[in-house]
C-alpha cells in the first residue's frame, strides 16, 4: 500500500545533510565563529515597503470590514497584474495576468509541476541541478532506481568547465527538460542563442521546458534573457517559475509565481487548465498578507530598496569570486548570479572540501556533488551573507587553500 | 506526455461553480444583497492576539538581527510546541512535537497525503464528503473512470438520515479511509464508541484512516472525542489533519498541522518519515509571520477570543437549525458544528433547491451533490456568516420554504 518510490531515494536531503553536519560541528566547537556561505538562504532584512505592506494588510485583516478569508486559489488580481507590468511587460513579452499563477514558493511549484504529467513522461535535466527537480520525479516514481549516484532513467545533460556549463540538447528525445538561468548552482546564464536553440529542439520534439528563473533579478547583463517568453514561440513550449525569495528576501515570507501560456497544449489538452484546476483542487492561495508584500516590491519604494539588496548581494559575489581567483581557483558565476562555483581545489572531492573548510576556516559552502554527478569535485559558495561575513569568509579561504595545495603536493611527493 | 486523469474529473470544482453562479446572478441582479451561507469562509476578524503576533512578527522581519529566511520545512519548534500543548496535552494524548508536521492548509495536506501511498492503494470515503479527499486521489489515477456521478474504484460510505449519517465500516477491505469529524459537510460528529468501532477495523485490516479535524474546536459536548487519539491503538493506524482556518479565522492566513506518529508503519516503512521527507522535497514552510499568528491563538488572551469567535458561530448554527426546524425540515448538524445539513424541501435536488434559494431569496448556500452522490437532494448551510447576515437569511428562508411546500402541492394536484 506504500509508494514504493519513497524508498529508492537517498535518505537525506542535500540542505539537511549540510545542516546536520554543522550543527554537530558548532556543538563540538561552540567558541568557533562559522560563517554561512551554505544554503543560499538571504540575510538582509525585508525592505521597508514591503514591511510597511504587510503591516497594512494585517491591520485589514483585523477588522470585519476589512476582512479577506480564502482568497483566489491562482492568486489575487492587484499581484497578477503586479507581476506582469513589473516583470513581463517591461521585457516586451505578451504574458497575461491569467496565465500567472501565484504560489507559496519555487520549491512547491517547481516540485508540483510534474503532476501534470504521465507517469511514464521521460526527463531531463542540467547536471549539476536544484535537487528539488529531480527527487520530486523520483517520488512520482518516474526515475527508476538509484544505482552508483544516479537515476537510471533520467537523462542527465552535463555542465562542465568542458562546454562552458551550458548543456547540450538531449541526444534522445525526452518529455519535459528542466532548465534554470541565471543557473543555481553554477551561477551561470543561457544566453539569447543557447534559449533560441533550446525552444527550437523543444518545438521540433514536442517537448515541454521547465524554465526556472528564481535569479533572473540578478541579472544585469542587458543581453541575458530573463524570460524564456522572449524567445519567440516559447509561449507553446515552456512553463516558468518566478519567486519573490532571493529577489526580495522571501526566504521566510514565501511567495512565488508559475506562467503557464494559455498557447500550451499537449495532447488536446490546456496546461494552463490542468495547472488551474491543480490550484483550485489542493492549494487555497498564498496568505493574503504576503500577496500584499509582494505587490509592495513593485512600487517605487520598493523596487529601489530591492535593487540595492540586489546590488549588495552582488558586490558580495564579487569579492568570493575575486578570493578564489587570487588563490588560483577557475571560477564561474557570480557575475548576474549570487552563487559561485569551482572545481574543488588539491583534488579533493565536494564532502571532503565541505569537512576541510568547516574544519580548517569555519566557512559552509555547498558541496558539489549534492547537484548531481556532475558536481563532483565542484563546490557552491553563496553571496546571501552579510558583507562582513563574506569579508571574513574570504579571507580565511585565502589563507586555508594554499595550504591544501601544498599539503597536497606534500602527499604527491611522499 | 500528459497525465490522463486530469481528463477524467469533472471540469468544474465545486465551489468554484457556486461562486461562477453566485457571480453571474449579482451581475445580472447589482442591486440585491446576497447572503452567503455556502463556502464555510469565516467573517469575524483575526483575533487581536494574532494581529499582534503578526505584527511583531513582521517588525522581525524588517531588521537584520531578527530576520528569519527559510524555516524548518517541518515547523518552527515553538508552533509544534504549542501545537500539543495546546490541542493534544488537554486531552490525554501522547503526541509528541516531533509528530507534528504544520503546514498551509489542511487542503493542501488532505491532497498531499495520498503521495504517500502507492499508485494501486484502495480507497474509501464517507459520502457526502469534502471533495478534495476524492479529487486529489482523482488526479493520481487511483479512481478509474467518473461515471453516473461515481468513481468507479472509490468505495461509497453512505451517510443518510437511515444510518445516523455515521459512515458504516466498509464491506470489503480498503488500504485507506478518509473520515472528518465534526463531520463537512453533514456537521455530525463520531462518538467514541464509533471511533473505537473504526480503530479496531483498522487495526484488524491493516487499514490507515486519515482523520480530519478541521472543525474540532466546535465539539461542546464533552463526551465526543476531539482527536482519533483519544482511543487507544489509534496511533498505529491513523494519521489526523487539523487547522487553524476555522477555529481562528484564518482562511486567509493559511496554517494548518499534520499529525504523522511515528508508530504508524506500514510494508517496513514509517510514514512519520515518508511525510518528513515529502515536507523537506516539496515544501519550504509556513511563513515565520504566519506561524508566530498561529502561536498567539494558544496564549491566554487568543484562547479566550477564538473561543468567542466560536461562540458566535455557534450561536449563527443554532438560528439556522431553530429556522429550519421551524420550517418543517429535518436537520442535523449545527451543534459542535457550523454546518447544518438537510433534505433539500419540495422535492427539489440540490442545485436546483440552490437556485431557488439564490433567485428567491438571494441565499447562497451549497448544494449537497457537490459533496457525493448520497449528498444528492441535500444541502449544506454555514454558519459561518455575520449575526446580522444570518438572522436576515433565516428570515428569508423561513417566508420560501412554505412558498416551496405549497408549489410543489399544487403540482401534484396538477
């Protein structure tokens, strides 16, 4: 009686594994300072207009005049509309408010959209990828077993420092692919040419793409799509999940939209339909209060209040990406994304490097492999922490890695 | 590519077609007042603890050394606390906090939970019945086809004036029943000996129930159980849903727990683990905002005016059962409860009997068929509007219903 799926799944949660192990590390060391370049979760606080906002709606909802029960399960209005004159419109893509969908968060959007599909759909993914993605289908049981660190019937679409972490079309047909850009983790962007080529495969095979850009506000690249609707055509081939968490801390607040084209139909049937009747069947709409936070972002205040977290986040990036070049390590990302990511230096694989660095300079970062097979040996440093943080963080990676490159030569010459 | 059992529900949620007709009725008709005693949505304000909760809640969120981002996916600690201090404690279970899983609607945790289970599980359900028990397991392929108004692999329970509207045990053996007490939509309750009857079945049968107690915090007669772990044995077998949305308005808030124990097992699997897991893949959290409102109703203050906000539901369910009554109309429901539940009068079936009521006296309330077939004939009135609102609507129903006898009178004599 048992879905026998959940038993094929590794036991824990990459995010869960990282916190078990620094919270056994900080009570063993409980004088040590650990500074969290982890789990991509912000720092800086809710900007005041959104604050502002939330204390009007909670003072609405105190009143019996005022008063808002259970809301539109797609969402209210005044935020649909809100999204597409902030995020759609000014792009030149013909989004409408009904095909936005509010939500609670990336993760339950981007984990539920598999519904909608067979059981026996086939999948792809970029390898390194948010495991959400991937362990949500293996729930659903459309994966297969688990065998020496992969999937066997997912079809994994490697990013390396070879292809220049932008993955190539997949060699065999597949249903649904599931892409991110600005990419977590990589940090890395599709550019115009790389999202044409994509919409072109996925007209020409039918296919669907599940376009992920929860980063797009980093962007600052003019070129950069932040929209798979910019390409044309892509309205009848793509699904995209946008969320309020790192463009204005919503980390905590939880808010998020999916735009399903009413243009997107697969075997006579409407997505957008079944996306609907999936919201109104088990989901009862995002609290009020925090549909009214999210529309605040949007307002003059807000956008200006967002972009300097935004602009924070970025000089953070920037000084990562600048230690770890000076230290001799390839980097990418970190340019119109939060997340760096290298190769682990002095050959260590990701766990190993997480251990070394917790142990040796007290930094969390992410390692590699948690993505995916292709993120062995590859780690993610985040720029959501303060600015001091960062500042200490790299400090201390640039005294800790020569040391591993030399006791690494060391060992290579004993 | 496509799930195909998106195909086979009906196209048209039920309170979604309440509130198209209810929609078009006010357009046609601007100058009316409609009362709505159909979607149990509540009208009374947030309590003022919550208010205040929420607020310094949000005033958290706006500084950098109190903001929190990502939560745990399985709830802040001090809400699990309060959770059993509150609920389970007083009534002499032995849940643990870490058995308590809290979430955004126990919508979305009644259609949630069925992913737990495998592809082939069998079902069964009280009849008349929330619908989103059936359609979530509607949409995972588990029902077969919908034909004359049944799913042909669900089993019936039929609950009818001839049974005392308690669902009898099913003939043949199920992997899971789906019951709620204080029951949506009939608003009768399970005794103690009932739940002891359906326990033992479960455990005979190596059955799970999943036990709804939504509206819980109605029960006034101090012998019918709050919780299915009031009855010893209840922990191995059953797995309970309970809410904040009717007990302390927040409909539009969205907070809700999931009672998993971790003695509940089933083919070598915890489930306690299945749906801790299923919580980290696919769920960020409730809102820390959300939960610390949630927190304020079990502080003195909130327990006192949630329980007044009750109170006045309450004594709305009694106007509505006196004027029916009144009427000539049998009803149950509308003590420990804010529904009540009839034969529709006249012979009329329940969306016609809506109409009239909608067209006649601008009533809103909710056609019983929605709920199942033996809902068929039956309707469902909330008692969840204002005091005012209600005394108007009984009003108008009491002047109708006679109207309607009397009709249908001269038809027969025809």
């Amino acid at each position: 009686m048992i879905n026998p799926h959940y038993g094929n799944i590794p036991p824990s949660y990459l995010f869960s594994e990282v916190a078990a192990r620094v919270s056994a590390y900080q009570d063993a060391h409980p004088d040590e300072r650990v500074l969290r370049l982890g789990i991509g979760d912000v720092t800086r606080p809710l900007a005041p207009a959104v604050v502002d906002a939330l204390h009007d709606a909670v003072a609405e909802q105190a009143s019996g005049e005022s008063f808002r029960g259970y809301g539109p399960e797609q969402g209210y209005a005044f935020l649909r509309d809100a999204i597409v004159a902030g995020e759609y419109a000014p792009i030149g893509t013909a989004i409408a408010a009904d095909e936005i969908f509010v939500g609670d968060g990336s993760k339950t959007d981007t984990a539920g959209v598999q519904e909608l599909f067979a059981a026996d759909a086939t999948i792809a993914v970029s390898d390194p990828v948010y495991p959400v993605y991937v362990d949500s289908n293996a729930l659903a049981g459309r994966l297969g077993e688990f065998v020496d660190g992969r999937w066997e019937q997912l079809t994994y679409l490697e990013c390396t420092a070879e292809n220049g972490y932008v993955p190539a079309l997949p060699e065999a047909p597949v249903d649904l692919v599931y892409l991110c850009s600005p990419n977590n983790p990589t940090g890395t962007s599709l550019s115009r040419a790389d999202l044409e080529r994509w919409v072109a495969w996925a007209r020409e095979n039918n296919a669907i793409i599940l376009f992920d850009v929860a980063y797009r506000a980093f962007v600052t690249d003019p070129t950069v799509p932040r929209s798979i609707y910019e390409i044309e055509g892509a309205d009848e081939v793509a699904i995209e999940f946008g969320s309020f968490s790192k463009t204005a801390g919503f980390t905590g607040l939880r808010c998020s939209w999916t735009v399903v084209p009413k243009a997107l139909t697969r075997d006579g049937a409407s997505l957008h339909a079944m996306w609907s009747r999936r919201h109104a069947t088990k989901f009862n709409g995002t609290p009020y209060i925090v549909q009214r936070g999210a529309e605040a972002v949007y307002s003059e205040a807000g956008r200006e209040q967002v972009q300097a977290d935004i602009d924070y986040y970025l000089r953070n990036a920037g000084l990562i990406r600048d230690a770890l070049r000076g230290a001799g390590i390839d980097t990418v990302g970190g340019v119109d994304s939060p997340y760096v990511w290298f190769r682990c230096p002095a050959g260590l694989d990701s766990w190993a490097f997480f251990d070394v660095l917790l142990n040796e300079a007290q930094v969390v970062g992410t390692p590699g492999v948690g993505f995916g097979p292709a993120g062995e040996d590859h780690f993610r440093l985040s720029a959501f922490g303060t600015y001091e943080d960062t500042l200490e963080a790299v400090a201390r990676i640039s005294s800790l890695v020569p040391t591993l490159h030399s006791t690494t030569l060391i060992r290579s010459e004993s």
